[in-house]
C-alpha cells in the first residue's frame, strides 16, 4: 500500500475528504476516477489545484488527469450555477428535437452550451447520451430527468430559475 507524502493545496478541510478516498484506495492510479468524484463532490468542480493534487498524491502525470476530467461528462473544470441543465444530443434526442430544445434554453439562458449565467444562476451542459431515448428529447434539471420537451416548455423552466416568470 503506497502513502500520500503530498500536502494538499489548502488548509481547507475538504481536502481530507479528498484523502480518505485515496488512502481506502491505497493510492493505487486505478484510483483516479474516484479521487476526481470526492474531489468534485467536496469542491463543486476540479480546478488546477484539485487536478494536480490527485495526480501528484496517485503518482500520474497531469496529462492523464486532465485526459480522464475531460473525457467524462460528469466531470466539470468551471463553477456550476445554482441550477444545472443537461440536455441529452444522443441520436434519438437529436431526431426528435434535442437542437431546437437546446436553442430554446440557450436563448432564454443568454448563455451557450458549456457555460453559466454571469449570474451564476444556471450553468447549460451537453450529454452524449443519457441513456432515456423512449424520453427523446430529455433533458436533466437539477438532476431530474424530463422528456418529451417541446423547445417553449424547456424555455419556460429555465425563466423560472432566473426569475422572470413562466
């Protein structure tokens, strides 16, 4: 079982949390996902700091840390807003209006896939698939799946979480 001579970034007592995921591993490389999950739970994204902690505490180069944050959806390198919507382009999502129901949100968010709202009300994310095509076109609210959206009905949420109205 390998040790963690590493000092995490902060003082903060997140990091411990970050830790005690690694040292249950053994601060194996294969632990790599899992530290990136903790790190994310605790902080609310990975920033530099985060990235190069895990890689250095599990003996990898950045490169595969970065590789490995980017590469996963669930994984986020910025802040997210207050709200979080995911809107699924799979095939069957896409067929069935995935474009024109991300269009919707973008307008009414005035932001763009991948971004937040400058004031950090609503972040707008992209999935490959979400695994709910009979739902086509789905779209993830705050962790709640909802399907079947025409464009307006998908708009109309995101107005109610930056408060102007239905």
């Amino acid at each position: 079982m390998r040790t963690n001579t590493i000092a995490p970034p902060s003082d903060d007592k997140r990091w411990r949390i970050v830790q005690a995921t690694m040292r249950r591993h053994g601060f194996a490389p294969d632990a790599l996902i899992e530290a990136l999950h903790s790190a994310q739970e605790a902080f609310g994204y990975l920033d530099d700091d985060a990235l190069r902690y895990v890689g250095k505490s599990l003996h990898l180069p950045l490169s595969r840390v970065y590789g490995v944050a980017t590469f996963y959806n669930l994984f986020t390198l910025k802040p997210q807003g207050e709200h979080t919507c995911v809107v699924c382009m799979g095939t069957a999502c896409y067929i069935k209006g995935g474009p024109d129901v991300l269009k919707a949100i973008e307008d009414a968010a005035g932001v763009r896939k991948g971004e937040t709202t400058p004031d950090k009300k609503v972040s707008l994310l992209v999935a490959r698939c979400l695994g709910a095509c009979a739902l086509a076109p789905a779209v993830v609210f705050d962790g709640e799946m909802d399907g079947q959206l025409a464009p307006g009905q998908a708009a109309s949420r995101i107005k109610e979480w930056m408060g102007d109205g239905n």
